[in-house]
C-alpha cells in the first residue's frame, strides 16, 4: 500500500511497522464492532419479539451510531500512524 507524500508528491512506500501498526488498529475497530454487536443484537431482536419497535429502532440507532464512532476513531488513528515521520 503507498500513500502520497503531501510534501513533495512523491508516492511514500509504508514502512513494515507502519502496516502492522495499520493492520492492528484495523482488528481493533473488528473486534469493538464485534463486541458492540453481540451485546445489543439481541436486545433489538428481543424488543421485536416483544412487539416494542419503538425500542428496537432506538437500540438499532444505537448500534449504528457506536460502529459509526468506533470506524471514525480508527479512520483517525490510521491517519496518524500514516503522518508520522
């Protein structure tokens, strides 16, 4: 994978660390979606069951809303393994 280097616009090849470093905040973000959806999947499942939509459509935007924040702070944190020297 190569990045363009914004100072001279040479393409810049990832050094090893970089990519396993890349690669580790990728698991990271794998792993929190996992966690956050096995802990509020079945609660939705359970308000549906339980006829409650209202309930089911609040946790389910929760759930959006965590995997939205955790992809974000990941997206964030690769940027900056990206930008260091």
């Amino acid at each position: 994978m190569e990045r363009l280097d914004k100072k001279n616009g040479k393409s810049a090849a990832l050094s090893d660390k970089k990519k396993r470093a890349l690669a580790d905040v990728d698991e990271r973000v794998r792993a929190k979606i996992a966690e956050i959806e096995i802990m509020l999947k079945p609660r939705i499942a359970e308000a549906r069951a339980a006829g409650d939509f209202e309930l089911a459509m609040k946790v389910d935007g929760n759930l959006r809303s965590e995997i939205a924040k955790f992809r974000e702070d990941g997206e964030a944190e690769k940027k900056e393994i990206r930008e260091r020297a």
